[in-house]
C-alpha cells in the first residue's frame, strides 16, 4: 500500500467507527490531492518540454469536492454535459477553463458564456459548432485507423471536417482529439495510436489551411498506464508534434479514471460464512459497484484497527443480490477467523460508478410506472 492510500484509508475506516451502516462510500480526498499535485508536476511543461495543460475528466467522478481539488491543482474540467459543465461552475471553474468533448452535442444557448474548447464527435456536431460557437476553439475528435470504436470521425471523413473549417471565418484556430481505450487497441501501442492520429490531424490542418492549436489527448489509462506515458512516451511524443504540427499552443492530457480509481474505497459487512466451500456473503455488491469486473479492486480485512489484505486462494466473495454475476470477488483467500458482522474494504471504487455519473450524464433521472400501473 503506498504510504498516503494506506493511511488515509486506515484512518477512514477508524472514522467510520464499528457501528456505521454499511455498505459506505469511503473517499480519500487527500490521496486524490497528491495524485493531483504529481500529474500537474509530472506534466508540466518544464518537466515534459511540451505544452501540456492537465483536465480532469469530470464524468469519471463527478463529486463536487474532487471537482474543487482538480481546479486548485490546475486541472481544466473536462466535460460532456450541460450538467457536468453546471457541476464544474459551481466548483468554480470559469467557463473559459472548461472544456467539451462528448457525443451529446453542447448548444451555445446551453450555456452562461463559450467554454473554452468544444470538441465534435461528428461532422454534424462540427458543423453545429462552427455555426454557434459554444467555445472560444472548436475541434473534432478524430477516430484512429482500424480503432473499433463508436467515438470520433473516422480518417476518410477528415477531407470533409476540413472543408467545414475551411469555410468558417478567418482567422478561427481550431483542435483534435483522440480519446481511445486500451481494450481496443492492444497489441499496439497508445504511442502507435497516437502516432496515426497526428497524420490525422496534420491532414487536418493542411486541408482546412487552418493551424491546429489545441490537441486534447487521452487514454482510458489506468494510475500504472499514466505513469508510463509521462515517463516513458514524452520524449517520441515531442519528436512527433514538433515536426508535423508547427502552431501548437496547448497539448490538453485528459486522464479520467487513472486520477480517481484508487482515490473511493467501499466498507462493507459480512453477512455471512461458508467455511466448508471458501466463501463469505457481503452486504455490497453489484448495485453498488457495476464496473467491480472491469478492473481490479485490492479488498482489505478491517480487523483490530489494521487492515489486512484479502490474498490470492480458491474461495469467493459474494453480493446480496439474486443475479448469478453478484460477485464480488474470485479466486481469494478467506482471512482466517473472517466471521459475520466483520468489515471488508473494497478499494479502487472512484471511477465510473453509476450512482454518482448517472444524474451528470444527460440530466434528470427518470422513473416510469410500472406497466401494471400505468391507467390507473
Ligand atoms: C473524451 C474523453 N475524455 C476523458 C475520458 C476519461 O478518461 P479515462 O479513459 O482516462 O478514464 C473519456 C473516457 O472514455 C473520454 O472519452
């Protein structure tokens, strides 16, 4: 555990005290902050000799105190909602330090004032930006080659973004983007990747004879793929925007879930044991935590003041629910003496958790009758 994670969860979990209700959300606010403070000092230009300038992905977890500590890191909000930009306003974000990148088309009327930077996930989208200017710089996001993914304009629709840019007025600089996830790019690699979208965007510059001046880049990174970016991808990174894109003012890095993943932790109780088959039933599970199997979880044993870790084994651990996938763990080790009424930590719970991302994802949550009931 490294030193910040393991203290603050420890001192979470002590807060909470043996009598909260469970499950409970844990959020280790000053583990978020240091991640902060290490990508913005990681990124920075003087360390990277690039422009870079850091977003945070506000539909990752859009809890208003994360909101609060990206700004004062110097994070812009990254957004793909009316509601997420509100969240960031009332964060404190200017609108001029929010930006728009999202398959839900942003419309100027939306909005106080332009944010600074929408970025299209389709020629239609393009166009409606050109025509209402909701932000100061207006982009498209660009599909790499051979990437499957439902995001962005593919290659052989650049020429057509470019006359969109071309007839817009003069002097209007405009953006790229490129947002993929490693599920659908391996074996190759994100610089690959990266490399085959700035022949995109240089396509893109010299075909709307405009200068590209913001390029949004990201990767459905996790904490570990980060890192590995930042220290090992900026030197070819800098060979390949040098030489291609000469008008570069800003590189935008928009890390979403490598920021907040270890940064919520979940408390939950055991409802029981079945010592006989290695297996205990909790009290959270799917309903609480649906992205549980897309990426792993260290789970902890809260007992007598310490946290031990769950290891490696044979047994299982399993959610209330009535659904064969409510569980919550797989090949793990029961802890020995592990007894009803114990508590658990899930950790790694703060990206992507339904619960909170689904009121900022298109607006109210509606609720209708149950068929049964509609004429009454
Ligand atoms: C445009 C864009 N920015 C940011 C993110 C979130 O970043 P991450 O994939 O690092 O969680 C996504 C996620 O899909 C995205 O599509």
């Amino acid at each position: 555990m490294s030193t910040t994670f393991g203290r603050e969860l420890g001192r979470a979990v002590a807060a909470a005290g043996s009598g909260a209700a469970t499950p409970l959300r844990l959020v280790l606010l000053e583990l978020l902050e240091r991640r902060l403070e290490t990508i913005a000092a990681r990124a920075h230009p003087k360390a990277t000799m690039l422009p870079f300038r850091p977003a945070y992905s506000v539909k990752t977890n859009p809890r208003p105190a994360f909101l609060r500590a990206a700004r004062a890191a110097g994070f812009l909000a990254e957004t793909i909602s009316p509601a997420e930009v509100a969240a960031a306003r009332e964060a404190g974000y200017p609108c001029g330090d929010i930006i728009y990148n999202g398959p839900r088309p942003c419309r100027r009327a939306e909005l106080d004032a332009p944010l600074g930077a929408a970025f299209a996930d389709s020629l239609e989208a393009l166009a409606l930006y050109l025509a209402e200017r909701p932000a100061a710089l207006v982009g498209v996001r660009l599909r790499p080659a051979a990437v499957p993914s439902r995001f962005g304009i593919p290659f052989d629709e650049v020429p057509d973004a470019a006359a969109l840019m071309r007839a817009a007025e003069p002097g209007l600089t405009v953006g790229a983007s490129m947002h993929v996830r490693s599920e659908d790019y391996r074996p190759r690699t994100w610089l690959e990747l990266a490399g085959s979208f700035v022949d995109s965007a240089a396509a893109l510059a010299r075909e709307s004879g405009r200068s590209l001046a913001v390029l949004d880049l990201g990767g459905g990174w996790t904490p570990a793929s980060l890192e590995r970016v930042l220290e090992h991808d900026v030197p070819a990174l800098r060979l390949l925007l040098g030489s291609v894109l000469p008008g570069l003012t800003t590189v935008i890095v928009e890390p979403g879930q490598s920021v907040s993943t270890p940064c919520e932790a979940l408390l939950c109780s055991v409802l029981e044991v079945r010592a006989g088959r290695g297996e205990a039933v909790v009290d959270a599970g799917f309903s609480e935590l649906p992205h549980l199997e897309t990426y792993p979880h260290r789970m902890y044993w809260a007992a007598d003041g310490m946290l031990a870790p769950v290891e490696r084994g044979a047994g299982r651990i399993l959610g209330p629910l009535c659904l064969e996938y409510d569980v919550v763990a797989r090949d793990v080790a029961l802890p020995d003496g592990l007894a009803p009424g114990d508590r658990l930590v899930i950790a790694d719970c703060g990206s992507y958790d339904a619960s909170m991302a689904f009121p900022f994802a298109g607006g109210a949550r509606h609720e209708v009758a149950p068929a049964g009931e509609r004429h009454r």
